[in-house]
C-alpha cells in the first residue's frame, strides 16, 4: 500500500510528534482545493522561500525521530541515535537537516559542530558533518545541514544512525558547553524533540494488495470507497466530461496511519465521443478519423474513448512505522481534465 512494504501500525497520538506537526504545516502549505470558480489554487501560509524551493525540488518528504541521547565519558557532548528507515526507493537527496528547537538564554554566541560517528576495527573517530553559530537569544527551530551524512546512511544501510554533537563558546573555542546550558531540547518523545528530515526524489508508486486476498478483509469498506454522483439515467449518451469520484481513506480503513489528507477528488471520465468531435472535447487528430471511420462501419470500428487528457499529483501525509513520518508527491492521481481519444 502506498508503496509500503506493510500495513503501519495504528498511531495513537500522532500529532505529539514535532516531526509529524512540521510535515503537517508543509502539507497544508502545498494543499490544493477547489475555489468557488472551481478552479485549483494553492493555499499559502508561512513556509519560507529556501523550505519552498526543498519542497518543489523533491517529491518525498522523509523524517527520522530519535530513539536515544547517551554521553560520553569526560566529555559534554552528546550522542543522537535516530531509527533506519527503509530507503531503496531513493533515488536522489536534495537536501537533509537535523532540527533542534532551542529556548532563550544570554545573548552570547555559540558553536555547534555534529560530527559522523566512523567505526573502524579497532576504535571510533569522529567525522566533521556541520558547524554552526547561533545566538544564545535565540528561540526556535534551528535547522543544521547533514546531507553528507544522510546520503552516506542510505549508502550503508546501517541499524541505526548515530550522530555526536557539542557546543562551545564562539570567542572562546576550548570552552565547551551542554546543550542544556544554550537552551537546546533533546529529550525523547517530548513536543520538540529533535528530528531529522530529509527532502528527497523517490520513486512514488503506489501499490495495493492483492485483490483475491483483500477482498474478504475489505469487501464492505470497498462497498462505499468510491463516493460519486450520478447525473440522470442517459448519463452514458451524453458527452466525454469529467465526473466526480471522491475516494475516502477512511473507508479504505486507512485512516489509522495517514494524517492527511482525509481523501481526495479522483475524478473520472465519461460520455460518448459522437462524430462530430468538437472543440472542448480535447479530441486527438486519430480519435477525429477513428469517429468518422466509425461511422462509415460501426460493426468493425468502435467510437473512440473518453479518457484523461491531464492528471495532477496529490500529496499525501502517513506514518512509515511507529516513529517516521513522510510527505509523499503521488503523480497522476486526480484526473484534470477528460476528451476522446
């Protein structure tokens, strides 16, 4: 489903995630529906300019959560293990952050290094992912650049990912600092808790079960999965035009893992494609011919076909297990526009 290997398990509290709130502004960001003129117009609210650019360039949106903070001996930093996540769909990575939220403290300045945890045979060293300066003043989300690292965890395809992470004063390089000392929250399952996310090109397929094995667990919610409305009883002697097909997730009995949206318009086509073939029903120059053929022999030759001329994406926004949430572009999902072919 949805290109998942397996069905997730149901997600009691999804919306205590900060990661699944953070997908959840960007979805509604990028949410299309119909005006008044029924025309498809983007609702905008505050994303900024660089996060739009991230979101037009990739098609899947992918979060990590942490599953454990530990220390290390003499040491003030701290070590970040965030879940694997299944990645062979990946095809490309635009860009990953690791995002920390931090409250107000003096208005010194701080430096923030991560570093990649490299095992070797014999010990452990320490990789230079990111350096950062922030301001002690500062209260937020901070987002801190590791598409080097991201792209290296989907390379190996490591049981976990590990990051290490100090902090010291910008003036004073030797003199580190916690991260609880310049406000930094990192506490798990907290509602900032820090999480990675990564903007990627994936491949975006979906895929269902198989009909013969689902139909005795589905066959009532596919009764009502299809909500549509009927125009009158000749409905199949009139036009090619676009018809209304609303798809519920909720029927689908999918409601437990995906956020948003709760369904969607699909559309479909339907009508006749009668000779003569005018303008608005965006008709193919063999469709024109393949009319007229038909006339001539209706026995042999069949009318064209009312069939999709445009299709858009629909964003959908679903928990990939227990802790991971993506933001997935799905292409060709809801017909835009119909003629005969």
């Amino acid at each position: 489903m949805m290109g998942l290997s397996k069905r997730p398990n149901r997600i009691k509290d999804p919306l205590k995630f900060p990661a699944a709130r953070y997908l959840l502004d960007i979805y509604k960001s990028l949410e299309v529906h119909e005006s008044e003129e029924n025309m498809r117009v983007k609702r905008n609210i505050d994303i900024k300019n660089e996060e739009k650019e991230k979101i037009e360039q990739s098609n899947t949106i992918m979060t990590l959560d942490i599953i454990n903070v530990s220390s290390v001996e003499d040491v003030i930093g701290k070590v970040f293990t965030f879940n694997a996540v299944e990645t062979s769909a990946v095809e490309d990575v635009i860009t990953a952050e690791l995002k920390l939220y931090k409250s107000a403290k003096d208005e010194s300045d701080y430096t923030i290094r991560i570093f990649e945890i490299v095992k070797d045979k014999e010990s452990k060293k320490l990789k230079s992912v990111c350096i950062n300066t922030i301001t002690g003043g500062y209260e937020g989300w901070i987002s801190l650049n590791i598409t080097g690292l991201f792209r290296s965890w989907i390379r190996n395809h490591q049981v976990n990912h590990t990051i290490f992470i100090t902090v010291s004063s910008t003036l004073n390089p030797n003199v580190e600092v916690s991260l609880e000392d310049i406000g930094v929250i990192y506490k798990i399952k907290d509602n900032n808790s820090p999480f990675v996310v990564a903007y990627l090109k994936a491949d975006n397929k979906v895929t269902v079960d198989n009909p013969v094995e689902a139909k005795s667990r589905r066959k009532k919610s596919l009764d009502s999965v299809i909500d549509y409305y009927k125009s009158d009883d000749d409905k199949s002697k009139k036009g090619c035009r676009l018809q209304m097909l609303y798809v519920s997730f909720r029927d689908l009995k999918w409601q437990d893992w995906i956020l948003a949206p709760e369904g969607y318009q699909a559309y479909y086509c339907s009508g006749r494609c009668n000779f003569p073939l005018n303008s608005h029903l965006n008709a193919t120059n063999h469709a024109i011919i393949q009319s007229l053929v038909h006339i001539m022999n209706p026995r042999r030759f069949p009318e064209p076909c009312c069939a999709p001329t445009a299709l858009i994406s629909v964003s959908v926004l679903y928990f990939l297990d227990d802790f991971n949430v993506i933001l997935k572009k799905y292409d060709k999902m809801s017909v835009a526009g119909c003629g005969c072919h």
